[in-house]
C-alpha cells in the first residue's frame, strides 16, 4: 500500500508541476516576452515543455490505476519484477 501511496503524490505533483506550467506559459504569452538576443517568442518553449509533462501525467496516471486496480496492463505487455524495491 506504501507504493501506491507514493504513486498517487507523485501523480498529484505532475498535475501541480504541469499546471504550473501551463499558467506560466499563458503569462508569458500574454506579455509577450522575447529572448534577449533572438528576439523569440519565450512561451515556445514553455510549449515545447507542456508536451513532455503531459506525457509524464498520462504516464502516471496509467501507473496509480494500474496499482489502485482499475486498470490492468494491455495483454501481452512485459512487466518485470520489482524485487520488493
């Protein structure tokens, strides 16, 4: 119960940290702020770094069912042992 326990506060601080992410990119947008020297657009990035944190929250989404039993691994998915870790 401890690792599903650990999964579910991880999950919530993917949510907290992509939500975060995204208001500070909407900022950014907003006051239309540029690099120094490029001059480009600074909410791009900020874009380009929504993609891999909401590949992170569906990822442990997928992980806290699976553990909570609301989900199960798609058939003939490897999955090692942890070995109690």
């Amino acid at each position: 119960m401890a690792s599903s326990r650990s999964s579910s506060r991880t999950l919530v601080l993917w949510l907290a940290l992509t939500w975060m992410l995204w208001e500070g990119m909407l900022e950014k947008r907003e006051y239309v702020e540029t690099t120094f020297i490029l001059q480009m657009p600074v909410w791009w990035a900020y874009a380009l770094c929504m993609v891999g944190a909401v590949i992170g929250c569906l990822s442990y989404i997928a992980k806290t069912l699976i553990q909570f039993g609301l989900a199960k691994y798609p058939p003939g998915w490897t999955v090692e042992s942890t070995g109690g870790h």
